[in-house]
C-alpha cells in the first residue's frame, strides 16, 4: 500500500477503503485459482480411465477429498450434533413451518433468476408465492401458495448461468458448504447480491432476524438430511464420489428442467 501523501493526510487513490476489499479479493481469488491449478491431476492415458475421468469433472479430486474429509469431520463435532438436538428439541410441525418461512424468504431470489432465464411464467410462479405466503402465510410459515396451485420450483443464479450456456467448469467441493463447481459457485456469489435480506438496514430488529433467519436456515437445512446423511455413510463404498455423481445429475436435471420450460407466460385458469 502507498504511504499517505499530502499535507492534509489524504490517501491516495489506491488505497482508499473503498478499493482495499476489491484488491483483498482479487488477491484472494487469485490465489484460490493459482492454487487449484497446482492441485489439477494430469488427465489419464488408459482410453477407459480417461473417460471416466471426464464423466467425473474431477481435476481436483485429490484437494476436494481432503476438503470433503475436513467438511465432514467438522459437522460430525458441530453441525450434526446441533441438528440432532434440533430435531429432538423442535416438533415436526415446526420444523416443516420454518422450513416454509426459509423458502418463502427465498423467493425473490427464485424470482430474479426466473427473469434472468428467460421464464416470465416461472418468475411470475415465484412472485405470486412470495406475495400468497407473505400475506396469508403469516410470513411464509404456511405454503398457502402451494395449495393455491403453485408449487416452488428451484432456481439459483448458477442454473441460470447453466441455461445461458455457460459451462459447470470443475466439480468443487466446498469446505462446510459442501458439493458445488465454478459455475455454482460464481452462482453463489450473485446470489448473495440477488437476497434483499441481505440489505435490510439496521433498526428495528431487521439485522438480527436476518442473522437469525441465516443460521436458523443453515440448520433446518442440516436436519431435513440427517438420516440420509447418516446412511450414505454407511451404506456408500465411496461417499465422496457418490455425492460427487448425485450432486452433478440433479443440477442437470434442475437446469434441463428449467430450460425445457415453455408453458404460456400467463397461469391456466386466466384462459
């Protein structure tokens, strides 16, 4: 960083506080990306390996195997212990209730990546469920919209990215946030932007019920799939690649499904 210049000790343009961040993270991401290159397995000869190595998209396999290690030696101690006694503590109905409200408060951005699709029906499906469980859902505790004929769908700023042609890149797996590519995880990130919670000002209590609502999120999330969790471990030869290979077929499903779309912008019963 530049030294301080001026008799009135203004900072140089480069190192004002707002342009450290961008140049931490470019840093950062850098980094991220010299070191993913150093971790890179060199493809096979074998014509059979070879091909299995391309299924898989897995040039990394080696640095995402110990990251998949640290991730879940980490939950064992934190995450699943937690989401075990949240399980215990909290009844079912409850549980299925927060898990609406979750999902509702998602739907904005299910909204946005609708628009950015290209899905006007889809976007308008997304919108009216925010608006139906806002209001009749107390808050979104209830799925009323779903009752009302309309379900949720999934979408996020990396299947988006998958229907405008934009390749998955390698397969990642992320420490404690588990499965995930350079797409998705981009996707992430845009994501993270899309969340008008992410905005909300302080006062009023808004900032500690969108930390509440983050973390409260984090581990409903953890207990809807501890049993099958649980079971993968035990049951999977190899967990990793299991995960791995379910992760990869379900996003190309979601963004398959998502570009197969073509029903009428407007809902059935208007005709």
């Amino acid at each position: 960083m530049r030294a301080v210049t001026g008799s009135n000790l203004q900072p140089s343009r480069s190192c004002t506080p707002a342009r450290r961040p961008r140049r931490i993270a470019r840093f950062l991401a850098g980094l991220g990306l010299a070191t993913l290159a150093g971790c890179a397995a060199p493809p096979p000869k074998d014509p059979d390996a070879l091909a299995e190595y391309r299924e898989a998209n897995d040039p990394y396999e080696s640095l995402n195997r110990k990251m998949y290690d640290v991730s879940m030696t980490l939950d064992k101690y934190s995450m699943r212990p937690v989401a075990k006694a949240y399980v215990w503590a909290v009844p079912y109905r409850v549980r299925q209730s927060l898990g609406t409200m979750v999902q509702t408060m998602n739907e904005p951005v299910v909204f946005f990546n609708d628009v950015g699709a290209g899905k006007p029906r889809r976007a308008g499906d997304a919108f009216v469920r925010w608006c139906v469980n806002m209001v009749a859902g107390l808050g979104g505790l209830i799925d009323v919209a779903k009752y009302a004929g309309y379900p949720h769908h999934d979408n996020d700023a990396g299947l988006t990215l998958a229907t405008w042609g934009v390749p998955s890149g390698p397969y990642l797996f992320l420490p404690m946030m588990g499965p995930s590519s350079i797409r998705d995880g981009a996707g992430y990130g845009i994501d993270v932007g899309l969340s008008p919670w992410n905005y909300v000002p302080r006062g009023y209590g808004l900032l500690t019920f969108n930390w509440a609502y983050n973390i409260m999120g984090t581990i409903n999330g953890r207990a809807d799939h501890l049993d099958a969790l649980d079971q993968l471990q035990k049951d999977a030869l190899d967990p990793y690649a299991t995960i791995r290979s379910a992760y990869q077929q379900q996003r190309k499903a979601q963004a398959e499904a998502i570009s197969n779309d073509h029903r009428a912008t407007v809902p059935d019963w208007y005709n």
